[in-house]
C-alpha cells in the first residue's frame, strides 16, 4: 500500500509539473514499478511538425524558398515612342497604338493592364483579338471552342505568362479575373470596370472595329493595337488605319503611331522594315 501511495504522489506531482512535454514519461516511477529502461535516462521531446519548424525559422530571421516564384518586372521604356504610349495609358481611357511589328505594343499593353488589375483599379483584364488566318487554310482545328481558338490567342498567352507566374494566371483564368475571346463573341457586351486590349486590329474590319470601340463602359480602359502595313486582309477592308485618322485629335483618346526607330527586336528587323 505504501508503494502504491507513493506512486500516485509521484504521478500527481509529475502531472502537475510544467517542465516536462512528455506525459508518459517518469524516471521514479518506470523504477518503482519495474519498468525503468537506461534508454530513457532523458525525457522525450515531441516532434515538431514542419509548420511549426518553419514558424521557428522564421522568428530567428530565416527565409524559405516558396514553390511559386514571385517576380516583380518593372516596365521601362525603351523608345520614345514607347514612353509617349505608357504616358498615354496612365493619362486616357482609350488608346490606339500603330506601328511596326517589334515595338512592344502587345507586351506593353498586357503588362499595364496586369498592373492595373493587381493595383485594385479594375476588376478584370479582357484580351481580345481575331481569329484570322495569315494566309494559310490549315483545315479544322480539332478539339472544343477553346482548344480552336488557342493558336489564334497563343501570344497573348505569352505576354500574361511573363508577367503573372503560372499558378496565378491559371487561377485568375479560371476565376474570370482575365478573360482572352475573340472578336466575334464581343458584340452586345458592355465593358465595365475592365482594362481591355485589342490586339492585332489591323486584321478587323471597320465595322468590327466600331463594334469594338463601343463595348467601353464605365470605368474601364481600352488599348487597340495593330500594324496597318501587315494586315491579312485586303487593304480597302482593314479598318483600323480610318479608325484611327477619325479619332486623333478628340479629347481623352490618343494614336500613338510608333516608327522604326521603336523597334526592340533584332536590329535586322528594323532595317528589313525598311527594304521590304
């Protein structure tokens, strides 16, 4: 009776002792009742979980690697041209940009819009562009209206894809916060609190072009894009060269016509623009 008396002394003080994280552990009370191994001379620590190894890491000013890559790319200008284009953005709600292939309008475009969408100034980024083949007929395109509509729509994929990491662009992509469709499904829509890019208008119609320009609605932007000399349609149906000489000149809407001389890619190809 007196050693199981003590034992339960034992156990009460031990419970109600602060400095110990194991509870199953008593070195007086495995002897007394026989079951005292050397091995356990030393209390048992718990495993830390790895949420709780990181946290202590952190606390002592230690940095960890996330899987997803976060990058910040700050936009420059390259040109004068460019500059007057990005000054134009921040300044109106409509901006056409003509110019030669290589002078960063697309790009541009995209990454000020992603700005602007991450900044909390509009709800949604819609990219448009039309569905037109340069001058190839290479049969049907197999797979759902998406998977058809992917070759047309590769570079705007590539823009969003160099200024938004992957994971975030798939799930702003599924969440609707960045929507790509093409110009025949834009009629009847009203553009509210959007950043909308139209990217390669010089394959539009003047009536396409029209449509598009009204779908701006309240508080929202708009950015058209184009080379009026490499359009893949006949040139008296290119609407985007008269759109854009009926529209410079009015108020909180600029045509910045890029030259040569903005060119960004492989010095050639300003000279071949020259010669051909």
């Amino acid at each position: 009776m007196a050693k199981r008396s003590h034992v339960r002394r034992l156990r009460a003080e031990f419970d109600a002792n602060e400095y110990f994280e194991d509870e199953a552990y008593c070195p007086e009370i495995d002897f007394l009742e026989n079951k005292w191994d050397p091995a356990n001379d030393r209390p048992k620590q718990k495993k830390k979980s790895k949420q709780q190894h990181n946290q202590q890491e952190n606390e002592q000013g230690h940095t960890f690697a996330t899987r997803e890559q976060r990058f910040v790319k700050n936009i420059t200008p390259r040109s004068e041209g460019q500059a007057k284009f990005l000054e134009a953005i921040d300044r109106d709600n409509l901006v056409m940009a003509l110019g030669p292939a290589g002078t960063g309008k697309t790009y541009l475009a995209i990454a000020k819009a992603v700005d602007a969408l991450k900044a909390g100034h509009v709800g949604r980024i819609v990219l448009c562009r039309p569905a037109v083949d340069a001058g190839e007929n290479i049969g049907f395109l197999p797979g759902d209206m998406e998977d058809k509509l992917a070759p047309y729509l590769r570079p705007l994929y590539d823009a969003l894809a160099d200024r938004l990491p992957a994971k975030s662009l798939k799930s702003m992509m599924a969440e609707g916060l960045i929507e790509i469709a093409p110009v025949a499904f834009m009629r009847g829509r009203t553009l509210n609190n959007a950043f909308v890019v139209i990217d390669e208008a010089q394959n539009c119609t003047y009536m396409q072009i029209k449509m598009l320009l009204t779908r701006l609605g309240w508080n929202s932007s708009m950015i058209v894009t184009g080379d009026p000399a490499q359009s893949d349609l006949l040139p008296e149906l290119s609407g985007l060269g008269p759109a854009a000489e009926k529209l410079e000149g009015m108020d909180d809407i600029s045509v910045i016509r890029l030259q040569k001389e903005d060119v960004v890619r492989h010095p050639l190809v300003a000279k071949m623009l020259t010669a051909l």
